[in-house]
C-alpha cells in the first residue's frame, strides 16, 4: 500500500534528521576554561520598549557579569512607560551601563531593528553581545563563555536561549517548540550549515557587522535581526555554536496564547529570504513530519499492528533523541506523557503560522 510506504519513510526520514543532528551535538566538545579572551572589551546591546519590570529585575544580573572590560547599553525604544526612569536609577548607580532613548516621536523603523542599529552604532568594544530586555544570564560567566568562542576565523557564536517553564501547558508548547529550534540551529551549524541564531543570546564582531551592511537589506521587516543577519553574515566568517549552560540566557515564555502565536507569526516572516539550501532542509523536516501524521491517521481504520509499532517506535525515538539533547545541556524539558499531543501541535502551528505570515502584512515591535 502506497500510504503505509508513505509512514515507514517518512519515519526513517525523522529519525535520520533528528540523529544526524543530535550526533554533532553530542560530540561537540568546549573547552571550560575562563578565557576572558584576552580581555578584549565587549559592548552588551539591549533594545526595551515598555520593559520597566524586566529591566528592573533582570539589568543588574547583566551588570554584575564577571568580565574585565565590558558594556551595557540599552536602547529605550520608544517606551511609554517608566523604562527611561528606570534606567537613570541604574545608570547612577554603575558607570558600565549607558543608555540611549528614542522618543516615539523620533521612532522611524518597524520592530527594533533601528535600535539596535542605534546601539551598535555606539558601542565603544569591538566585541557585540546581543540580548533581550526580558531576558537574564544564568551565570556571572555568561559574557566570559561567550566571548571565549571567538578566534581569528570565528567573528559569530550563537548562544542558546530557553525559556522557564512555569507549568502551564502554554509554557509546554513553547518549551517543546523552542527545543526542536535548539536542536536544528545548533546542529546544523556544527554541520557547516548554519541558517540563524536568536537574538536573546548572540555575539559577533562590529567589524563582521560592518562588512555585511548591518541589517539594511531587510528593514522593510520587523523581525529578522537575528536569523537574516546570520543568513547574510555566513558568507563572511566561520560560525561557532556555545553549549555550555553558564552561557545560557533564560527568559519568562509569552504570557497568553496569543501574544505567543503574534510573535512566532512575525517571525515567520523572514524564511523566505532563506538561502534555498536551509529552505530545503527545514522543508524536508516539516514535511517529513507532517507526513507522519496524516499517513498514520489514514492507515488507523486498518489497524494493522506493523503500523502501529511504527508510530510507537517514531515517538519513542524521537522522544530519546529530545530529552538526551535537553539532558546534556540542561536544557527546561518537557512531560514526556504530554509528548505525542506536543509533537502533534507542533506541526499544526508550524502549518498555520506559516500560512498566515504570508497573508498578514502586519509589521511591529
């Protein structure tokens, strides 16, 4: 039967795609020295708009990082609320953080791509480290780990940058989907075939920034900074991928469902200026997936114990090869029991966002 075909090779597609990835990943090896790497300065870029709560709490845990020659600026984008009075209060209390506002009616960009050109374009190191208001450091070592990626060949290092997961099936979707990213960016980047970062936890040399353009081929977007930018920048330098979990950057998950499916719509956005390479990968993922499900879904009226043994052993596999990635480097994993709907929304969302990217020309923060 053409269908039950159909599941044992999309099957093995899965499980070939998720062990090739996991592969490098387990054999990647870093060194845990610290390195400060030779106390060359490093610039902190932070773009906030409306984060007065975030900064707040989680600025001083940025400013109390364990390196010789840092930075912190933080771009106040267009806030309405008291962010800009926050940051004077810190800002008197450590000369390392510098701020810069942007009145709303100054503001002339989509997204926040214009302030983080703003903060680039003062930073005083040649070293960038870029994260997010919502976000903070699992460690003092944070900078130290990832700056210590750098060499003569290497001017990019992707970091990782996993969410808390606060026990709301909300916060399951997204930790399950956020590991699946994980797991593709960092794998295919130790394959020689890196396709994006996220911008909650990247660094790359203002020289690297400079020679690509920053990011004026694609303004036009709200979102992009991080994975466009990384599409652009591979044709200039080698790439390096930080594991270790001082590097880690946590951050709260969105809130409500939909503020969720806003922001990974939006991102959404920017996959068709991926190189066709990384288009055809990450095609042949979903598409695999996806083929999973309707095939067994068709074939479950036969009930044939082959295909049902063939969905056990895709999810079990699957679910392993997961939970030794989140393992290893003590990534927030997800309820194995709750795995088999997860996986199954995970492709429902995927689909949906994907579609209304095309439609929905809405652009914003």
């Amino acid at each position: 039967m053409i269908i039950e075909s159909l599941l044992y090779i999309a099957v093995a597609s899965q499980i070939l795609y998720y062990g090739l990835l996991l592969f490098k990943v387990i054999l990647s090896r870093q060194s845990t020295k610290v390195d400060n790497y030779h106390n060359k300065g490093v610039s902190v870029i932070i773009c906030a708009r409306n984060e007065r709560e975030n900064l707040k709490n989680n600025l001083p845990k940025v400013l109390s990082q364990d390196y010789p020659v840092f930075e912190v600026i933080v771009v106040n984008d267009a806030s309405t609320d008291d962010s800009w009075k926050v940051l004077q209060e810190l800002k008197s209390k450590d000369e390392r953080l510098r701020v810069i506002n942007i009145p709303l009616e100054e503001k002339s960009t989509i997204g926040k791509k214009g302030a983080l050109q703003c903060g680039i374009s003062h930073a005083r190191y040649p070293y960038l480290l870029l994260t997010d208001a919502d976000c903070y450091p699992t460690s003092q070592l944070w900078i130290n780990k990832m700056t210590a990626q750098f060499s003569d060949e290497v001017e990019l290092v992707l970091g990782v940058s996993p969410y808390e997961h606060k026990g709301r099936f909300l916060h399951d979707i997204v930790t399950y989907e956020t590991l699946l990213t994980m797991l593709q960016y960092t794998g295919w980047a130790l394959w020689n075939l890196p396709y994006m970062g996220v911008g909650r936890n990247i660094a790359y040399t203002k020289s690297l920034y400079d020679r690509v353009g920053g990011m004026k081929s694609h303004m036009n977007l709200a979102s992009g900074d991080d994975d466009l930018f990384v599409q652009e920048a591979i044709q200039e330098t080698s790439v390096a991928v930080c594991f270790d979990p001082l590097s880690h950057t946590l951050s709260a998950p969105p809130s409500t469902f939909k503020s969720w499916w806003n922001q990974k719509k939006r991102h959404y956005t920017t996959g068709h200026q991926y190189l066709l390479k990384h288009r055809l990968i990450l095609g042949f993922f979903l598409i695999s997936k996806l083929t999973v499900y309707i095939s067994f879904l068709l074939l479950i009226k036969y009930w044939s114990l082959p295909i049902l043994l063939t969905y056990v052993f895709y999810l079990s596999t699957i679910t392993l090869f997961s939970w030794v990635f989140a393992k290893k480097y003590q990534l927030l994993s997800v309820n194995i029991v709750k795995f088999c709907i997860l996986d199954l929304l995970y492709v429902c969302t995927v689909l949906i966002q994907g579609f209304q990217s095309k439609t929905d020309a809405k652009n914003q923060w």
